[in-house]
C-alpha cells in the first residue's frame, strides 16, 4: 500500500515545541517504569503466596496498559492529548498509593490493583511517541518520534537511582519507592497543560470514516509493524522483568540489578537522538531488522554466563534492540494510516503490542519460579527469545519481498 498522505503542514514550528514538552514529560514521569520494573518482582516476591506470582504485579501492569489502549486512543481523539495524558497521570499516582498501601498492610490483592492502574499511566506514555507526530511535518515525524523516546535517557538516570535511595529507606521495603512514584506523577502532570495539539474537529457526516480494524489489517505494511513492534517490546519485557530477579537470586544486591537496569534504559532511549535520521536515511524496514539482529545477540550474550558483565552487555543489548526495532515500528505505522483512522489503527496497534507484552511478562515469572534455581531460569528465559525473532524476522523478509515484487 503507499503511504497516505496527511495534511500537516511543513512549517513545524509548532510540532517542534510539542516535542520539547512531551520529551520533558517522557523524563519525569517516565521514571516511574524503570522503578516500577525493578520494584514489582522483588516486592511480588515479598508478597506473593508462591515465587511463580512474583512477577505478576509487572503483568498486571503490562495488562492494564493493553486493557486501557483500546479506550484511551478513541478518547484522545474525541477529547484531545492533553486530557488522556494528565488522566493517565492520575491513574499512576493512584496506583503507586495503592501500592503503599499493599506493602503496609501485607495485601498482595491491593498491590495488584495498583499494579493495574499503573498500566494505565503505561499506556497513556506509549502514546507520547504518536501525539509528536500530530502536528509534524511527514519529513519530521521519524525524527519527533525519535526525541521523544531519548527522552526516556534522563528517566533511566532517575528511575533507578530513586530506587536505590528508597527502597531499603523504610521499614517495610518499597514503600518509600511507590511513594517518590506518586510524587513524580502528580508534580509532573501539570506539564500537559502547556501542549499544543488541537482537538481533532468532529467530522461531518458524510466525512470518511477511515479503514475498520479489519480493513487495517489487510494492509502488509500495518500488519508487519505491529507484528515487529509487538516481537519486539515483548522480548525486552520479557528479559527486563526477569533481570533483577536473575541478577539477585544469583548472589548479587538489589542496588547492582538497579544500575544493570539503569544501563539497559540508557541503551534503550540513547540512541533515539540519531534513530530518527537513520529511519529517514535507511528506511524503518532496515532499521527494525537492525534491530532484531541486536536482540538475538543480547540472547546469545545473556547464555554466555550470569556474570555481572554478562547481565550488563546483555541488558545493553537488548535495550540497543528494542530502540531500533520499537521505534522503527512505531514510525513506518505512522506513514500507512489516515488522520482519521489514528485514533483506531493506535488504540489497535497497542491492544497487540501490551497484549504480547502480558503474555511475555506471565512467562517471565513462570520461567523464572518453574526453575531449579535463578540461573537455569535465566537461561530458559533466553532460549525463548527463539521462535518470536523468527516470526519476526520472517515477516520482515516476507514484507520486503513483496514490496519487491509490487515494485
């Protein structure tokens, strides 16, 4: 299918101060993941009944953002950015307050709950990645994008060091962390109110309505995006959330799975100062194949050993992956749909990703529990990467080759 055009204007005056905003936004309130990611395990394994529930506040995360796509996308459309951002906001300084109350009262039920509106928060920050694109220019939509996500450099920085300072900072552990979480979500919702993107204007009746979700998926280059930006986050979730636990149950401290954490966000958002040019110069297809390509290597690095080094050059890798590959995704979706079919193909493309995202997150944690001990639980957590970078990969080919022939 060629792209659709749009009818953004060139002068990107306007996208370009969007994007100084939502990137401050992707720091501060980013930070929460990181924390949320190396806090959930280690405090489901404090609360949970069995270590083989350890990991599901962090799928119950994954599983509130997939839950909430398919709503919050329609109602950005229907009542702008701004609106879903700070409701998005709310619900993770929520659910951080649930989460203190769970750790104070042993309540592994309420934790959970938090857990979920902290999904919530999570997939309202997926879409500061499309909410760049909404006022830019088609030449600087990869290149918004891309500075959005390194804006998530200085929340690997924050997050985890918060982390450290926290988390043994009172009794119960954690409870000082879910607090600095809240604290970060409602200090930095204000920032919303500065943005300017226009509520899209309702349309005539007799307007196009744009393609339905099964219209969408007929097209190859929507279905190979998704599928690609699904493989993707799914394979950096799944390693990310088994990391500290790997990393702890094989004899090393909670503060060396934050730095190890600290060093795989860095090598996650980094890179997006340059992503954007590289997509606009090479195309997103090479990029996400790139991509992939680092996320088989953080596997084969990951089966070399549980090492310190090899948790590190590990998590590097997977995070230099999952930054081509997600962000690749994420901008050759952007060029094959309509203005009006974004609230649809979005709330769409996220629904799959955060739904193989939770299946990824449940697997972690039952990879990890079902082990003999941490390192053999490691190493199953690597092989699995297996057969998705295949599916992956081969869709990528697939779609090339029949471009190829279409050509």
């Amino acid at each position: 299918m060629a792209e659709i055009a749009t009818d953004i204007p060139a002068d990107d005056t306007r996208a370009k101060r969007n994007v100084i905003i939502l990137v401050a936004a992707q720091a501060l309130l980013g930070a929460q993941m990181p924390m949320n990611f190396i806090a959930g395990g280690l405090a489901g394994m404090m609360l949970a009944p069995t270590p083989l529930l350890a990991t599901l506040p962090i799928s119950l995360i994954v599983f509130g953002s997939m839950t909430t796509a398919p709503w919050i996308s329609p109602l950005m459309q229907a009542r702008g950015r701004r609106f879903g951002f700070m409701l998005g906001a709310l619900a993770g300084a929520t659910g951080a307050g649930l989460a203190v109350t769970g750790l104070l009262t042993g309540s592994f039920a309420i934790f959970l709950i938090g857990a979920y509106l902290t999904g919530i928060y999570m997939s309202a920050q997926g879409f500061y990645r499309f909410a760049a694109t909404d006022t830019a220019s088609d030449a600087y939509r990869p290149k918004a994008i891309s500075y959005v996500m390194a804006g998530g450099l200085l929340s690997a920085l924050i997050g985890p060091q918060l982390v450290k300072v926290t988390a043994e900072a009172t009794f119960i552990p954690f409870v000082a962390t879910y607090g600095a979480v809240a604290a970060l979500n409602l200090a930095g919702m204000w920032m919303f109110l500065l943005l300017d993107i226009p509520r899209p204007a309702k349309p005539a009746a007799d307007a196009p309505t744009g393609r339905s979700w099964g219209e969408l998926l007929r097209s190859p280059a929507i279905v190979v995006a998704i599928l690609c930006g699904m493989v993707t986050y799914a394979l950096m979730n799944l390693v990310m959330t088994s990391a500290p636990l790997a990393v702890v149950g094989c004899g090393f401290s909670t503060g060396n799975a934050a730095d190890i954490v600290s060093a795989h966000v860095i090598a996650m958002y980094a890179p997006s100062f340059f992503t954007g040019h590289l997509i606009a110069r090479f195309g997103s297809a090479r990029i996400i194949a790139a991509g992939l390509v680092l996320l088989a290597a953080s596997g084969l690095v990951g089966l070399g050993g549980v090492e310190l080094s090899n948790f590190y050059g590990s998590l590097i890798l997977l995070g230099l992956g999952w930054n081509f590959g997600f962000i690749g995704a994420t901008s050759m979706l952007t060029r094959h749909h309509s203005p009006q079919e974004r609230g649809s193909v979005q709330g769409l493309n996220d629904l799959l990703v955060f739904g193989m995202v939770f299946v990824a997150s449940l697997s972690s944690g039952g990879l990890m529990g079902a082990a003999v001990d941490a390192a053999h639980g490691w190493t199953a957590v690597n092989y699995a990467m297996v057969p998705f970078l295949t599916l992956a990969g081969g869709a990528l080919i697939w779609f090339r080759m029949t471009r190829n022939r279409s050509a």
